[in-house]
C-alpha cells in the first residue's frame, strides 16, 4: 500500500542516516483501528534492514505501521508518525508521487480533496530539491496535509481551491500571468503550497493580487533574473504601503481601485454563477476576515450570496488599509 511505502522509505532513510539509534524511543501510542499494513519487520523485511540483534528485540512481532504509532524516530517532528498512523486509519487524502507535481497539477488536486506526497526513487540522499533533500521533502509534504485536514478546516480548503481554478485559473493564463515574476511565485505560493483556514487563504491570495495590480498600474518593472529560478515556497511579501503611497503621489489611486475591484468582480461574478449560497441565513454573516465568528471551522454556517460578496470585500478593503 501507499502508507506501507511510504513509512518503509521513511525507516530507511532514518536508519541509514543514523544507524542503530534511529529509534528515540517510545511515544503515546496513536489508534490504528482499520489499518492494513502487513508488513513485518522481523518477516520479509528483516532482511532489506539487516537489523542488529538489539534492533530486531525492538520490532519483534512489529509493521511498519506499529513502529509509526509507537515510536519516535531520530530528528522526525512528532507530526510524520501522526500522519502516517492516520494515513494507514483512511484518514489522509494523500497521492503517493515520485516527482515534483506542478503547481497547476496540485490545484487541481486540491480542489478535488487531494494533497500530494512526494517520494523521489532516483536520486542520492543528500541531493537537495530547492533547499529540501528527499527525506525533508517528504516531511513537508506530510505537513501540508497535516494543515490540509486541521481544526475542521479540510472542506473549506477544498472549496478556496475549487474557486481558484474553476474561476480563477483562466483569468490568471490569460490576463495575470503577465504580471511578472513576483505574481508567478505568489500564485504558485497560493495555489499549491499553502495550507491555512480561509480567512487565511483569501487574504494572501487578495493581497497579492492587489500588489500586482498596483505594480501593473504604477509600470513597475521587475528584474526578471532575480526572480525566475525561485521556487513555488518563496513567495514575494503583499506589501502594499509604498506602492499605496507611490499611486497616491502620481494621482493612481482610483484608476488602481478600478482596474482591482474589475478583476476580483470578474472572478467572483463567474464563482457565484457556479456555487451554491444559501438563500437565508439567520445567524450574523458569515466574514472572511474571522472576526464575527466564535465557533469551530466545521460549524460555520453557509452564507448567502450577499453576505459572500460583501465579506470578500471587507476583506479587501482590509487588505488595502493595513499598514506594513
């Protein structure tokens, strides 16, 4: 199975790095009702590991999926055996890969419920991927589904990214891409590599849209060497202060609250011809920016499409008033 691999790579990569102290002991042991690993590590893997004498007393009678949720392993953040565990329960929406997916390829899994888990075969243990090697890679892959799945956050992460490339995505080949390099990175940030509740969410994504707009407006150009090889985790800050100041002092600032508001009312006039709103909500409205709410993500109650409309432009115009 996928989590059977994956753990199995995991092991390995631990134990080759640092011997017979790859166990750091024992943890608060984590449910696995209904996983299905059968792997035994004193059975057919006995041999791949070539465990010690004093290794094999430890995985007597073990799977890989015990040693998960029993075990802490050397250097590992307490979230990876959290993940895996869970991942053999069903209960991880991961997509075992052995390459980097796009950032196009991890929206569109994103917005189907989907994260990707990276396990790269042809490579040596100390190559770096950006400023990852494999094993680290891959533990920040678990990390984001950690998020993906928190605090009751998962199926409004699903539909953030849904809106991105249903009504979203044609807007940015067609029109935004052109924005240069710094819009490239934050929309490769927003899209594929970021995690939050959606408060979170739509305030990055309506924050660099903003700077690009009103660098867009102001012909700022930017240095497309410095830019280019950088990678989807290294995004350009939303800084809108200076560029706020820059279209005030050159009289911009309306033609700039123009052209925005005309790009976020396209997108949203095209997620509204496709969502579902509630057509009376009786509670207060629901607001993007999390200030009216007091109660768990999961519980949030539906908007109508007034209520959407206007919270997405409070969160906006908040966005544009915060200082840097």
């Amino acid at each position: 199975s996928a989590p059977d691999f994956v753990a199995a790579y995991i092991l390995a990569y631990v134990r080759l790095r640092h011997g017979q102290k790859w166990c750091c002991g024992k943890r608060v042991a984590l449910p696995i009702d209904g996983a299905n690993s059968v792997f035994a590590l004193d059975g057919r893997l006995a041999e791949a590991f070539e465990w010690q004498d004093c290794e094999l007393n430890r995985v007597q009678g073990k799977t890989l999926c015990d040693i998960f949720s029993q075990f802490r392993l050397a250097k590992l953040p307490q979230h990876v055996g959290e993940c895996v565990a869970a991942w053999y329960r069903g209960e991880r929406p991961l997509k075992l890969m052995h390459k980097i997916p796009s950032a196009q390829a991890l929206l569109r899994m994103q917005a189907s419920g989907e994260r990707a888990c990276t396990a790269f075969l042809d490579c040596d243990l100390d190559r770096v991927y950006g400023h990852r090697d494999p094993l680290e890679f891959l533990v920040h892959d678990l990390s984001h589904i950690e998020k993906f799945v928190a605090n009751g956050m998962y199926q409004q992460q699903v539909g953030f990214f849904a809106f991105l490339r249903s009504s979203c995505a044609a807007r940015h080949a067609e029109v935004w891409s052109d924005f240069g390099h710094g819009w490239r990175l934050a929309w490769n940030y927003v899209t594929s590599d970021m995690n939050a509740s959606v408060c979170h969410l739509a305030a990055t994504f309506a924050a660099q849209l903003m700077v690009a707009v009103s660098k867009k407006i102001l012909g700022v150009v930017e240095d497309d060497e410095e830019w280019k090889d950088m990678k989807a985790d290294v995004y350009p800050r939303g800084k809108m202060g200076p560029l706020r100041v820059m279209l005030a002092e050159r009289n911009l600032l309306e033609q700039f609250e123009v052209a925005f508001v005309t790009e976020v009312d396209m997108v949203l006039a095209d997620h509204c011809s496709r969502a579902d709103f509630a057509k009376e909500v009786a509670c207060d409205p629901v607001d993007l920016a999390g200030r009216c709410l007091g109660m768990p993500f999961d519980e949030w109650t539906a908007p109508s499409r007034a209520q959407f409309l206007q919270s997405f432009g409070r969160l906006c115009s908040d966005q544009f008033q915060q200082v840097d």
